[in-house]
C-alpha cells in the first residue's frame, strides 16, 4: 500500500514561486488561478522581526471536509492520500470552497467549477514527482512513501523544527526563529455554517430540494457569512 506525505522544509523555502508557476503550467490554469500560493510571514516587533515565507496549498486532509459537502460526490479521497477531483460531476456550488478549512480551492468562471491542487496523483501514479517538488530550486520540497521504509520522506520529517498538520500528510518544517504554528494555518476551523449544511442543511436540502439545489442555497448563505468575516485566508501574511 502507498501511503503519500509531504514535506516542505520553510527553512530553506526562497520565496521563488517557481511551484506556482509550474502548477499554473501543469495544470493550465488562468494566471490569475493558483493552486499553490506563496506568502510572507512576519514575526515580533521592530526592530526585533523575523521572518518566513510559507505556503497556501490543499493539505489533502486524512477527514476532507470538501467531500463531506460535496453533494454530487465529485471530491475524493484516494486511498493512496491525495484529495481529488472529478471535474465532470462539478456542479460549480463552491461549497467546497467554504468547507475548506485552508482557502485552498480557486474558482474557474470558464470551466464553472471548484478547482484545487491534486497533488499531481496521475504523476504519482506513474512514478513521477509532483510539478511542484520537480521544479522547487532549493529542494525544499519533498513527498514520499510513508509505508515504504526506504522514502526520502522518513529522513526528511525528522529534521529540527518539523511540525506535522494535525489531520493531513503535510509537514513543515519552520526556521529555527519562528516557533509559533500560527505562521503554518491561523484560520483552520470552518464557519458555523459549514457545520449547520453537514449536520442539518445537507440532508434536509438532499430530501426535499435535491442535491444541487440545496448546495447552491447553502453555499449562498456560507459565502454571504464568509464576506461578514473578511473573506479569505490570506491572513495578512502577503
């Protein structure tokens, strides 16, 4: 059984977004769209400050909430870890996108659909790396084999400093400076919204109002809430 992670080593991270740029090329996306995005986070009080750059991306959860919402079935969890999607089942509700608890999908008007990172799994199925870690200049990337005793991923999440994403296959690892978890995810709980279409909203709106219908209603509402309370989760690191 393979069993995927991920390892982004911020230390060494240059900021370089050359993984955007070759996730936007992988995946033709509108320059505008990015799956992968690229921040500046900043630490202490001048002149006392640090600093690093850290990553917005799908964590591929262990538990995805996007599929949870999903109503048509399109978001999935493979066996092997990555989070992906059947973009002819997409009905464009962009529930997903409020059940994510990173702001890690994007929205294509065009294809009227939820896109987000896959990471690259039909690379992964023929035994190529992800865009992202092919191109990252300083090898801060790295994904491997969890079952495989001989991946470069066991070494790797062993470094000083790595914290793993609580519920996902992602691991980071900070620089020496910068302790505080709050510069990997500072917004990673759902709307009460979210909660209300799992437990209440989706089957209620499955029975009498069908599956796409009730997701669009909902989704309103979710992304009417999520506007109140800024939007987003850039969290001013950029």
């Amino acid at each position: 059984m393979t069993r995927y992670a991920y390892f982004i080593d911020l230390s060494i991270c240059a900021g370089c977004e050359s993984c955007t740029v070759a996730c936007q090329n992988k995946n033709g996306l509108d320059p505008n769209l990015a799956y992968t995005r690229i921040h500046r986070y900043e630490a202490g009080t001048y002149p006392d400050m640090l600093g690093t750059f850290v990553v917005n991306q799908c964590l591929h959860c262990d538990d995805p909430p996007c599929a949870q919402v999903c109503p048509t079935g399109a978001t999935q969890k493979t066996a092997e870890g990555p989070v992906v999607v059947e973009y002819d089942q997409c009905i464009g509700c962009k529930y997903c996108m409020v059940a994510c608890p990173y702001d890690a999908r994007v929205f294509d008007e065009e294809k009227n659909a939820a896109r987000k990172c896959t990471e690259c799994a039909d690379r992964l199925a023929v035994g190529r790396k992800p865009a992202c870690v092919e191109t990252c200049l300083t090898g801060a990337r790295i994904i491997g084999d969890l079952d495989d005793p001989k991946s470069i991923i066991h070494e790797a999440i062993k470094r000083p400093n790595t914290i793993q994403m609580a519920g996902t296959g992602f691991y980071f690892r900070l620089p020496p400076q910068i302790t505080s978890q709050e510069a990997l995810a500072d917004g990673t709980k759902g709307t009460g919204v979210v909660y209300a279409w799992q437990s209440v909203l989706q089957p209620l709106g499955q029975l009498f109002m069908g599956g796409a219908a009730a997701a669009l209603l909902a989704s309103a509402a979710a992304f009417a809430v999520k506007s109140v309370k800024g939007g987003g989760a850039d969290h001013g690191h950029e």
